[in-house]
C-alpha cells in the first residue's frame, strides 16, 4: 500500500503575533503580554524586550489580530503574520 498524503484546506488559517517594538510605555506593553501569554511578569518583560519575539504561535486568525490591537493600544508596534503551509514530502 502506497504512502498517500492529502492536505485539508480549511478556512481558520493559523497566524502568528509578532512583536516589533515595544515602545516606550514598556511596562503597559509587559502587562500586555502577561495577560496574552500567561507568562510571570519578569518572563513577559525578557520576552517583550527581545524583539522580535513571537508572542502566539498558529492562533485563529480574530485571536491575533485582538492581540495586535491590545499591544498596539499599549504602545507597542506588533502584526500577524500567516504560517507558511507545511512542506509535503514529494513521491
């Protein structure tokens, strides 16, 4: 039996929140970023000055861009970005 491998399009293509710049209001960006990923306060801060860093990884598409709109209220610079679609193995 062959090896077959199918891809399934649907319509929730998983994304990606970036963050670019924190800003100068840095401690309104940290407590942005706890909230969104859980994270302590001293992690979020490390995470937020890094940058970029990618916050959320392969979210629904309303969930980033909602993460994008706090950050950038905060004073933050940040964007979705898509997920490249996964390489198939060629027969």
């Amino acid at each position: 039996m062959a090896d077959e491998y199918f891809l399934l399009v649907c319509d929730d293509v998983p994304h990606d929140v970036v963050l670019s710049d924190p800003g100068v209001r840095v401690m309104d960006v940290v407590k942005v970023v706890r909230r969104l990923t859980g994270l302590s306060l001293w992690r979020s801060k490390v995470l937020a000055t890094q940058v970029p860093a990618v916050l959320l990884a392969g979210v629904p598409e309303e969930e980033a861009a909602a993460a994008v709109s706090a950050l950038r209220d905060a004073g933050a610079r940040a964007e979705t970005r898509e997920r490249p679609e996964p390489e198939l193995p060629e027969h």
